[in-house]
C-alpha cells in the first residue's frame, strides 16, 4: 500500500494513469486534512466489524482506510468519531 501511495510509477503501474492521479489527489487530501472528518468525500463502512472510511478513487475502486485510535464500542458494532481521528491506516484500494 505505502509503495503505491507514495510512488507515482508503483500507483500507475498497478492502478493505470488515470486511477493514480486520482489517487494522488486523495492522498494529498489525506494529509491537508487536520481529522478524518475533513476529507470530504469520505464514507463510514463497517467492515467485519471494524469501522472503515472508504474514500472513491475511481467509479470502480476506493481507497479503503482505518483509525489507529480505538472505536467507541456501541450497542451492536463499533463506531468511530471521524472528527477526533488524526491519523489513519490505509489498508487497501479495491
């Protein structure tokens, strides 16, 4: 994931032009971003139980994201305050 994210030959070797300048551009919201809340395109999926803030990159393939903060554990799944999150793992792009 790193290599892809932060090399622009990697992201458009394994994803085409396209998809990497617009990957590019969502890492670079990435890190303008104080909180996770700010990325403004971001969506909460629950994952397995975890929650995931899934950014699109493309119609077909999303950068997938999680919080290295622990979630507040609700009734029935965990939930995370994307405002109070300031640093996330990316851990895929389908």
């Amino acid at each position: 994931m790193r290599e892809i994210c932060e090399s622009r030959n990697a992201a458009i070797e394994k994803l085409g032009m396209k998809d990497a300048k617009s990957l590019a551009a969502r890492v670079a919201e990435l890190w303008a971003a104080s909180t996770a809340s700010d990325v403004p395109i971001g969506s909460t999926v629950n994952r397995d139980g975890v929650a995931h803030l899934r950014v699109p990159i493309s119609s077909e393939l999303s950068l997938w994201m999680i919080s290295t903060s622990k979630p507040h554990l609700g009734k029935s799944k965990p939930t995370i305050d994307w405002s109070n999150v300031d640093r996330v793992k990316i851990v895929g792009i389908e």
